[in-house]
C-alpha cells in the first residue's frame, strides 16, 4: 500500500502536484469520478475528478469521496486551490491533487494503475517491472525502423534502459555502451565537455552530433521530456544527416516514451520507498524476522554512516550517503534514515569489488575520508539471520556515538575492533555522576582536592591505570616513587579504602571514568 503523498511523489511534479496532504489514508485504487451516478469512490480510493467545470463541484466531490473514505481527489487547476475546494478538504481530511494543465487524464489513469501494481507486487527494488522494459524495447525497435538506425534509449544518466535488435552497424563507443548497460566514462566525459547534456536538459530540439570520440560515426539524440522535465533520450547512430521527416516522426515517437519514462521512473519510486520502509521495520523489530523484505544472500552487517558536515539534517545526509555509494557502484544502495541516523546493510562476506559488501564499504569509507575526514562509519556485529538485525544496528548506532569521543583507529570502526571501548562507555554512563557517586573514598578525595588545592583525583587516577605499579605512575605523575608513597598514605588518611580489592578498584576506575567523560563533580550532596 502506498500513500497519495507517496504516489504524488512517485509519479513527479511533471504530472502531479500535492497542494493538501490528507490524513496519509493508503491508496487501493483509482476510480473516476461520475457524481450524477453517485460514483465517488469508496474506502482507499484515489478518485479522479474528470470533466469538472466549477469550483462548486469540485468541493462537492472532495465531500462526497471524503465520506465515502477515500484517500484523495485528483482535480485539474485552478479548481485544486480554490479557496472553496481547499476549505471542504481541510475540514475532511481529504488529499487534494493537482494535476498538471497539459496532461491527459487516460495517461494519468495508465500510469497510476502501473504504479499501484508495482507496489502492491513483490520481489526487490528493481527498475520497473517486465511489462514497462518490453514496452521500452518495442519502442526502441520502432525508433529503430522510423530512423533506419540502431536506436538505444537511455535515462538522464545516461543507463541503458532498451536497444533496438539492429546494432549491427555500430562502432566501439555503442558496442560498450550495450555491453555495460550504461554510456562508457570516457564518453559521457567528451559529450559533456561539448555540452551536449546541457543542451538535451534545456531544449525539446533534436541534436545532430557530429563532434564525436574518435572512431565514432555521428549521433542524432533526441530528448525526452515530460512536463518541461528531461527524463532521457533517443540516441541513434547515424551515417549523416536524416531526413527532416524521419526526425519529425521520431519526435512524436517520444511524446510516447516519454509517458513509459514516467511510469518507470515512477514504479522504480514505489519500489525504492518500500524497500526502505521494509528495511527501516527490519532495522528496528517491529517486523517479524524482516517479513516480506527482499535482501542478498546473508549474513549481514549493520553500518551506521557519520558525516558531520550535514550537521542534524538527516535527509541530506542521506542523500549524500546515497550519492557516494551510487558513486561507487552500488545502483540500488541498501540506506535508510533511522532515529536520527543514516544506517546501511551490507552483506558480511564478500570480495572488495562486490559494491554492498563489506570489504567493498571499508575500501568506499576509507576514499572518501581522505576527501572528507568528517565521513566516518561504524559496524555492527554479524547478523546470521534476519532477526538479528536489531541487534547489529543497535551495535552500529551505540558505536556511532562514539566516533570523535574515543580515541578510535580508523574512519570505519567494527564492533569486534573496539568492544572494550563500547564497554567501558556502557558502564560509564550508568555510573552517571550527575546523580551522585553513591559514597565510596572517590567524594572524600574531590572534596579534599577542592579545598586544600591537591590532586589526589589525578594521582588515584594514574595508579590504578598503572596497575598499582608505583615506578610507573610515579614516571607518569613526574615524581620520585617516595613521593608517591607519601601521597598514597596520605590519601589513605583522608578516604579510607581497600586498594587490594579488585571490585574496590574496578567501581573507583569507573567513577573517575564518569567523570573525566562529564567534565564535572559530583553533587556537593554526595560529598
């Protein structure tokens, strides 16, 4: 199920706009809207409000599907955001849609269909579904014959998304690009260096590229647009020019593909936003061991992902995470935002070049952090099965913390790597010295220290990290070994304790822990 704010956000401003967002009521299905046969939807209907003519309509029509509990009203402007129409959706609760002036309602109805298909099927985030690739490759096919060319047609970043069966006549720059499903580098690099990618995102104007890389034959682009959008482009490899009225018809042969783009784009939306729900349930337990999430072969590694330039913007510093990992080579980046925090889920094993594994993430972290020392990340431990999952983020997230506090080696740190760290930080703050440290020599000693100008806190402090060893803490306290023993004896005096026990020591290590991590004393109470 799929929300009407969540759908509009699927489909994209080319076509739709959310001017009310409703109560967040699931969108079933769609239905269009004939209000003399009392048809206004029923309960999860988006109903679509074909053919009105008055602002009064309109906000019978929001009333009438609010009652029937629907989840929203499709209208066309400027009946969206009359004050009656938006008067009647406040008081119901109802989602308000705009649906752009150039588009058509029979494209809108076959889009929203393809979409709520695709989110109410299974399987992993993937593109878009068979049927839309098909359709893609049909077209191509089609460009193919119109054109007499070789055809691909490619998204805004320049990816394969379908070819034409006739690429027998082509040059090493189109034989990579239909190897790799995606424009090679170092070509992207020379038409961009040529503006040609500026050009297809600025005009609806066919291109007829003659300044090519060397041993390529010319290419005749034609862009796809949606709503004033780019959404891609028809490439053709061409021996010369082309008659203007293939080029013409190639061009309403766009038109067409640009409604498939969207519906891709779209379903490739939905996927994506329900797998990081899925994942975000699966992080947290609420789900039954990750019930109905797609992941890779397991087990599995929980990373929380730390860039402190985003500050507490944690949308953007998703997305940043989400730009480097696509960066990198992973097209479809296991991320979600999580408590505050960006986390991702890699597969445990696996080869360094294999983008969502775990060596590959420490080679990503350990790149990035030479650019940028603020991109840090910390591992949780293994996760066997999916009901571990809660744990290895939980890890992740209580390590995270740590990063700039403790004196950790590395920008990616594992669990494994620095249990002791996150031990003595969990005891820490349960001593919490805000409270009180409960009695003990420790408030004796503060007190002293406080009003006779002494350091006993110091000195107890370094024996017992020296083990008691009194050359060692006194070479580390830069005093004679007899002038430790004197202050021992002395500290004695003023707080009786028993050094000899190891619970003695381990409970007053703690506290000085506390309170060097606090930066402050405890409660005059307390002393």
């Amino acid at each position: 199920m799929i929300t009407v704010a969540a759908l509009v956000d699927a489909v994209g401003p080319a076509l739709l706009r959310l001017t009310r967002a409703g109560d967040g009521t699931p969108v079933g299905d769609v239905t269009l809207a004939e209000p003399a046969e009392d048809i206004v939807g029923v309960a999860g209907d988006l109903v679509l409000g074909i053919g009105l003519t008055s602002a009064d309509a309109g906000a019978e029509l929001v009333g009438r599907a609010a009652a029937a509990g629907a989840s929203g009203v499709v209208v066309k402007p400027p009946l969206a955001r009359d004050p009656r129409v938006e008067a009647v959706a406040e008081r119901t609760g109802l989602a308000v849609v705009e649906l752009a002036p150039h588009a058509s309602w029979t494209h809108l109805v076959w889009l929203l269909r393809g979409v709520l298909d695709r989110a109410a099927g299974p399987g992993p985030p993937t593109l878009g579904d068979a049927g839309v690739h098909g359709e893609l490759l049909a077209l191509a096919d089609a460009a193919a014959v119109i054109i007499d060319a070789p055809v691909t047609i490619e998204d805004a970043q320049s990816r394969v998304l379908a070819h034409s069966a006739r690429q027998e006549h082509v040059d090493p720059a189109r034989v990579s690009t239909i190897v790799g499903r995606r424009v090679p580098d170092e070509v992207v690099a020379h038409f961009r260096a040529r503006g040609v990618f500026r050009r297809l995102a600025r005009t609806s104007e066919p291109l007829y590229i003659t300044d090519v890389p060397k041993g390529s034959l010319p290419r005749l682009v034609i862009p796809v647009r949606a709503g004033g959008e780019w959404l891609g482009s028809i490439w053709a490899v061409v021996a010369g020019p082309v008659a203007a009225d293939r080029v013409e018809e190639l061009v309403r042969a766009a038109s067409v593909l640009a409604l498939h783009l969207l519906r891709l784009r779209a379903q490739a939306g939905v996927a994506r936003r329900a797998s990081i729900d899925q994942l975000r349930e699966a992080l947290r337990g609420t789900t039954p061991a990750g019930e109905g999430l797609w992941l890779p072969d397991g087990p599995w590694r929980v990373v929380a992902l730390h860039a402190a330039s985003t500050g507490d913007d944690t949308q953007g510093h998703l997305d940043l995470w989400e730009s480097i990992t696509r960066r990198f080579g992973w097209h479809q980046p296991l991320l979600v935002d999580l408590d505050g925090g960006v986390f991702a889920l890699v597969s445990a094993h696996g080869r360094a070049k294999t983008a969502g594994s775990m060596s590959w993430i420490q080679g990503l972290v350990d790149a990035v952090h030479d650019h940028d020392p603020t991109l840090e990340a910390a591992v949780g431990g293994v996760a066997a099965t999916r009901a571990e999952l809660p744990r290895s983020r939980a890890e992740a997230a209580e390590l995270r913390a740590l990063l700039g506090t403790e004196p950790l080696d590395g920008p990616l740190v594992a669990i494994e790597d620095a249990w002791d760290t996150v031990v003595v930080a969990r005891a820490r703050s349960a001593v919490r010295p805000e409270a009180g440290l409960l009695g003990g020599p420790l408030p004796a000693l503060l007190a002293h220290d406080r009003d006779h100008h002494t350091d006993y806190r110091l000195t107890l402090a370094t024996w017992l990290r020296h083990a008691g060893e009194p050359k060692a803490t006194a070479a580390a306290l830069r005093v004679h070994p007899n002038t430790l023993r004197y202050r021992m004896r002395r500290m004695r005096e003023v707080a009786d304790w028993d050094l000899g026990s190891p619970q003695v020591r381990l409970a007053l290590q703690l506290q000085l822990c506390a309170l060097d991590a606090g930066g402050q004393e405890p409660p005059a109470a307390s002393r």
